[in-house]
C-alpha cells in the first residue's frame, strides 16, 4: 500500500519551482514511507492501509500457484532438451530460463487482479468504486477487456528478468550461503539469506518498470480522480514513460517507494524460497518412489 502510494507521486519531492504541483497542496503529499504511514492513518484511518487488499490476496495466492508450476514445467522441459553432443544447458541458464517464463505466465494471467490492487491502494476518502464488483463492471464498460491489462507490457518487463534473476542468483548464492544458521532456522537460514540477497539484486535492477507499470495501471478515464498525485497522462507506452518520468522528476522518481519494496521483499523471499525447496523435495520423492 505505501510503495503504492509512493509510486505515484509525480512531482518531484520538495521541489517549489516544480511546473506540476499537486492540485491540493505546493509540497508532495507523502515525504518518505514514514510519512506516508502516518499520513494515511491521519487521512484515512488504520484500515486505509489495506486498501485493495482483496484483489492483493486473490493475486498472491494465484500467482504462486500458476508461477511455481509454470517454473516446474519449465525447468524439466529445459533440463531434458538434448543439445548437439548430448550436452545439455547449464544450471544457471536453466533456472534464468524457468524463472522468466514462470514469471511472464503468472503475470499475465494474474494481471487484472494487480490492476484492481494498484487502483484501490490509490483511492483517498472519495471512492471512485464503491467495491470489487463494482470496479470489475466500470472497467468492463468504460474501458473495456483492454482496461484490465494496462501496462501488461511493462508488467512483463519487469517480472522476465526478475524472476529469471531471482532464481538464478538464488541457486548461485545457495550453495555459498549452505553453512549459515541464525536463530530463527524455521525457514532454512542459509536458503532464506540466498533468496533475500537474490530478491534485493533482482528488485532493485527492474524497480523502475515497476513504478511505470503502477502509473500505467492508472491511466483511463479515472486518473485524475486518485487523490491529491496530480498523475500525468502517459500515451507513449513503456519507453515513452520511463522517458516522461526521467525529464520531469529524475531517476530518483524511478525509485520511490524502493525501499519500503526490498523489506516487504525479505520475508516474502525466504517464504518463497522456503515453499519452492519443500515443494521441489516433496515432488522429488514422489517421482522416486516405485
């Protein structure tokens, strides 16, 4: 919710000379994750911070569902391809491979329920849908099939060489990170470290086609509706935002919200990481037994 928010400021924070203040106030809405915690709870009371979590959670659920089987299918396919030589790929490409088609299926077919998210994180104290199915039949009308998928593009921009980084950082550092043990060993330590520094490299290197995709998910006939963001229109796709954000506010509006990502992107992490290796040695000993 607070990355959300953080995303979609547009103006660049404590600029007064800034041609596109805010409609509401000369100074950005939210100063930093702190401010945006304190502010939304001030604004919007505590439960403003879960706005858009019913679609947030039909997301995660789905999601991991359709990317671990996408990466399983992916992975024995890619292992068992004969190459000249009888040769076969390397692990790391294997695993790049997988993670990138994994996260480009999961993604696509996951991608109305992150539109819906994204939209209702951004509502203030005016609701612009008064619920779930609500918003499912004003985008359906208004905008039409096409309106659940925008920026699907920089969605599979981001997640191809995420999760393809992921998983293969994650099965590079794995093996260096087998000796270490911390107190809490419930997840596995040394597979936990492995899967936090591979989600930080990851997350940090696709960040700012994240924060393009959270503007594109806003665009429509509701834009201007969402708060005080004062969000610009962005008609040229991907490149054409990335290159609208970069002239008006930096590279540093690429990156709000980075930070509140990568510790939301730990635990989440060694879950992940956690859930893949007990389910890769569950279906492991499945296929060995007689």
């Amino acid at each position: 919710m607070i990355k959300i928010r953080l995303q979609l400021q547009s103006h660049t924070p404590f600029d007064p000379t800034s041609s596109h203040p805010p409609r509401s106030s000369p100074h950005p809405l939210y100063k930093g994750p702190l401010s945006a915690l304190t502010t939304i709870i001030r604004r919007e009371g505590v439960t403003g911070l879960w706005k858009g979590n019913v679609p947030a959670e039909a997301l995660y659920l789905t999601y991991g569902s359709i990317q671990f089987l996408a990466y399983r299918t992916t992975s024995d396919a890619l292992t068992s391809l004969p190459l000249p030589n009888e040769t076969h790929l390397p692990a790391a490409a294997v695993s790049f491979l997988s993670g990138a088609a994994a996260g480009t299926v999961a993604t696509t077919a996951t991608y109305p329920l992150d539109l819906l998210r994204t939209r209702f994180a951004a509502q203030g104290t005016d609701k612009i849908y008064a619920s779930l199915a609500a918003s499912v039949r004003d985008i359906a009308q208004r905008e039409g099939a096409r309106g659940f998928f925008r920026g699907l593009s920089a969605g599979v921009g981001q997640i191809v060489p995420y999760m393809g980084l992921f998983f293969a950082l994650y099965e590079s550092f794995k093996p260096l990170c087998a000796g270490v043990k911390l107190p809490l060993d419930a997840l596995g330590s040394g597979e936990a470290v492995a899967g936090v520094m591979a989600s930080i490299l990851a997350k940090t290197a696709v960040f700012p086609l994240d924060t393009v995709r959270k503007r594109l998910q806003v665009q429509g006939p509701t834009r201007a509706l969402y708060l005080g963001f004062n969000i610009p229109s962005y008609e040229a796709g991907v490149l054409g935002t990335l290159k609208a954000i970069l002239a008006r506010e930096g590279a540093r509006g690429l990156y709000r919200g980075l930070s509140v990502g990568l510790i939301k992107a730990a635990p989440a992490s060694a879950v992940t990481v956690w859930t893949y290796e007990r389910t890769m040695g569950m279906l492991q000993r499945y296929e060995e037994e007689p």
